[in-house]
C-alpha cells in the first residue's frame, strides 16, 4: 500500500499504520494495527499450541532445522524489505537473515536433557528442564530480524511458544520472517503481532504470558518489568548501553582506526553495543581525533539499496531529533566538530558522521546514550582516571581497551564494569558467548545454552535410593 505522508508523521489508514522509508521520509507501506484486546485470543492460542510443541524435542529440532532453511531461502525478500524499512545497507541485511538462520540452527541442536545432581548424598536427584509457556518478546528498531530471533529461536528451541511485537518502525520485514519460519511449524507456536502503544504495554502485562523477553531502552525496559510485576512472569532485559572504548599509550592509531570507526558506526551507531565515547591518552589526542574524522568524512553515506552505501540513515525522525539534540548541546558545552555535525541536505532522515573533539565529560553525548552517528572522543591523564571515567555512568554493556601489549590490555580490561570487554575490538559476539548487560542495561543472559536455559525452569525429582529405618 502506497502513503504519502509528510516526514515522520505516524498516521493510520485502515486499520493500518504507515511505515516510513528512513532513506525517503515517506511512507511506503503499512503493517496491521493490531489492538490491546485482541491479545487474549492471541495469548490462549499460543498457550494452546504450547500442549504439543513441548512435549516432543525431536519435532522441534526438525521443525527449527527446516526452519532455518526456508528463512534461506527467503533471503532475496527479506533483506531488501529490512534495509527498505531498517535503512541499513543491503549487505548488512543479507548478514540479519544469515544470522538469523544460524541461530536457528544453534538452537535446535541444542540439548537440555536432565541432569544429576551429585552431592554425596543416598538420593537420586534429577532436574528435568521444562519449558515456562507462551513467551512475550518486545523487541526494538535497530536489529529487527536479529533481535527477534534471538528471541524466537531459543524460546521455541527450550519448548516454548511465542508472541513477539517489533517496533513499529520495522514491523514488515519481521512479519515476512515470522510467515517464512511459520511454514515449518505447527500453528500459533510463533505469533507476530504489529500495532502501536499500547500494544506492548499490554503484552508485557498479559497473565496469561509466563516469560517477557524485552529488548529496548531503560526507560521502557522499567515500564516492561512494572507490567510484568503485575503476573510475576519472568523477565529479561537488554537494555541500552553507552560503551567506552580506551586506548593505551602504546596503540598503533592507524592500525586499529578503521576497526574503532565501524564499531562506532556501523548500523549508523545505532546498536547497544557500539562504541559510544573514545578515550585517547593526552600525547595521542589529536592524531586519534584526526584519524576518526577523516574516516567519517570519507564514508559513504546513502540509501541502504544504493550498493555503494557504508551507511544508511538513521531509522526515524524523533531518533534524528535526538542524534541532533545531543550534537548542538555538546556543540554548546564547548565542544568542536571534527568531522559532520549535522543533518545532511536531503530527503530522509540522513545525519553526517560526526567526530565531537573537546566534548566536557559532563555533556549528554557523553553521559547518555546517543545511538546514532557521532562518537565524542576525549582526553585523559591517568588509567585510574580512565577507568574511572569509563565506568562512571549508569550504563554496564560493553568497554574495550585498545593497544599493543596485550596482556596490559587485559589487565585493563578486567576493570571495566560491564558485561563483555573486548581487547583491541569491539561488539564482536558468537552465538555461542552470553551477553549480559549490568547496572541498568539488564536483566538476565541472551546467547550460548544461558539464552536457552534463560527459557527453561528445573523441575526436579528428587528419588531416595536406600530405605530408612
Ligand atoms: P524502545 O524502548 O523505545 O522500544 C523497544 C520496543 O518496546 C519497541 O517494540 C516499542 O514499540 C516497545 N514499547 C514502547 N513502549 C512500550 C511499553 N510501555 N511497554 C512495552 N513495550 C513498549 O527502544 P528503541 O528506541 O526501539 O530501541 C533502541 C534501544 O534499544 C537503545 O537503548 C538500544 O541500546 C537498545 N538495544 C539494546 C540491545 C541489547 O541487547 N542490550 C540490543 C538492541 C537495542
């Protein structure tokens, strides 16, 4: 369905809500409404489905392994239509649907028989991992198809079903992927609802939901955990983050620029786990700023369907009034623009890559999460002040530390207060590692058997062995 809507204007039609071309402003087609009431059938039919789905692993693991395969298949469709919706370029889309089809297949050939318990004791004590029931998933704009399946795949692999909402400013390509790997399944075990708020509010708070799985923001990541208080349904957050990447005395600039650039940029810098802030020691400030910058401005931003393209736009008109918010505050804190600094003068919702140099410590793009593209990078005298700085906000993601002695690295590294520090890279996970945000950006562990288990509970049976007297 064509729309034409002026920038950023959400609107209805039918039932319908627009979704926004990011690369244009304008809308290009529209998703399902879907209301607060409607979930209860939703929600019973999941539970529903859940009877069969848990009860036989080796259905499931067929069932996710042809999965995987169809969501393959639907490569040619799927990533265009993400990075049509998403903005991002349409290599980065193909790499969504690929990891979403190997997560697939982690998953489904993952194992979560019973287990002894050996404690010394005349008893046969045994848990059994049973699924928890229908799965609520609430998943944000900047990984559509990556994040939801880091969901689905091993809620549904533990035995669960699933009901999962994607932000409404990416719902499309997510319904596509919950239709493809739907054909592989029995009915209702996957259930892809798109609509506006209240929608999410009223799933994370649905009683009949027995897991919320949420990633997004803090703020709304609160309001989640409150909804779901309601039914004590557990709950995981990932949550945002604002990693500080650290570079030592001894790291080779030029060696390691092009890495710390698209860590920080990649996706437009709108992933949680991007670098968010650069600490340069003092005698490298000026080559690091400078190294940075010139990579910004010569990167090629574009429609993501363009194939030149490096970088998209970003997703949607209040996340570019942010991005420019933080900017022009910094700008009046006393910062310098390096490199970009503003929007760039065409349609969509475009913002030229930006190094801030001279950012106060104190400034919002420092403090908070930007998720966009500029990057503060600041000086330091000291590692204890380094450090300090890097853990001094309410974020716990990631850090990494930059440099050449490896080992002195790491010995940093293992002073950063977060969930996963990288040495000399960043924002690198396998499927196999856990990813687990502390401090305020969550709640619980995504990836590796801690996501599968994360969708399980111990029954135990708990068998004496000897007769007593
Ligand atoms: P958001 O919190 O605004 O929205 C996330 C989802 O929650 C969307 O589907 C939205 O429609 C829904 N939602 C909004 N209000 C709700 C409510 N009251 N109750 C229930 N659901 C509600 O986040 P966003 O702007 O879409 O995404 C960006 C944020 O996500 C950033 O902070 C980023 O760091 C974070 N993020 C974290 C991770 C991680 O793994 N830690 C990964 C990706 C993104």
């Amino acid at each position: 369905m064509a729309a034409r809507l002026p920038c950023g204007a959400p609107g209805t039609h039918g039932g319908h809500f627009v979704v926004i071309d990011p690369a244009t402003g304008e809308g290009f087609d529209a998703a399902p409404d879907r209301q607060p009431d409607e979930l209860d059938a939703v929600v019973d039919r999941a539970r529903t489905a859940w009877h069969g789905w848990r009860d036989d692993p080796v259905a499931r693991r067929t069932a996710l392994l042809a999965a995987a395969d169809a969501v393959e298949a639907a490569g040619a469709d799927l990533a265009p239509l993400l990075t049509r919706e998403q903005g991002k370029p349409l290599a980065e889309s193909h790499a969504e649907v690929a990891r979403t089809a190997a997560r697939l297949r982690y998953f489904a050939e993952m194992d979560h028989g019973p287990q002894r318990i050996a404690d010394g004791r005349p008893v046969r004590s045994e848990i059994r991992w049973r699924p928890l029931g229908p799965v609520a998933a609430i998943v944000p704009w900047n990984f559509p198809l990556q994040l939801a399946s880091a969901k689905f795949a091993p809620a549904l692999a533990a035995g669960n079903t699933m009901v999962l909402k994607p932000s409404p400013y990416t719902p499309l390509a997510t319904r596509l992927l919950g239709s493809v790997v739907s054909t592989a399944l029995p009915e209702d075990v996957l259930t892809i609802v798109t609509g506006r708020e209240p929608l999410g509010a009223r799933l994370a708070s649905h009683p009949g939901i027995r897991h919320v799985t949420f990633t997004g923001s803090i703020p709304t990541g609160r309001a989640v955990a409150e909804g779901a208080a309601a039914s004590l349904a557990r709950v995981t957050l990932e949550l945002g983050g604002n990693d500080a990447a650290i570079l030592l005395e001894d790291v080779d600039v030029e060696g390691i620029a092009d890495r710390l650039f698209w860590a920080a940029f990649r996706n437009c810098g709108q992933v949680c786990m991007a670098v968010k802030r650069v600490y340069a020691p003092v005698r490298l400030y000026s080559e690091v700023v400078e190294a940075l910058a010139q990579r910004a401005k010569t990167a090629v931003v574009g429609p993501g369907l363009d194939p030149g393209s490096q970088l998209g736009p970003v997703n949607n008109a209040p996340q570019l009034a942010r991005v420019e918010r933080y900017t022009n505050q910094a700008l009046a804190d006393g910062a310098r623009v390096a490199a970009g600094g503003c929007r760039l003068d065409r349609p969509g919702y475009f913002f030229a890559p930006t190094i801030l140099a001279d950012v106060p410590a104190g400034s919002p793009v420092v403090t908070e999460e930007q998720f966009g593209p500029v990057l503060p990078v600041l000086p330091y005298g000291s590692l204890d002040e380094v450090v300090e700085a890097a853990n001094s906000t309410a974020f716990g993601l990631g850090g990494s530390v930059w440099g050449t002695d490896l080992d002195r690295a790491e010995t940093v590294a293992d002073r950063l207060e977060c969930g996963t520090a990288w040495i000399n890279h960043h924002a690198e996970l396998s499927l196999a590692q856990p990813f687990a945000g502390i401090k305020e950006s969550g709640v619980g562990v995504a990836g590796g058997p801690w996501g599968l288990y994360g969708n399980l509970r111990p029954f135990v049976v708990h068998r004496q062995e000897e007769a007593r007297p």
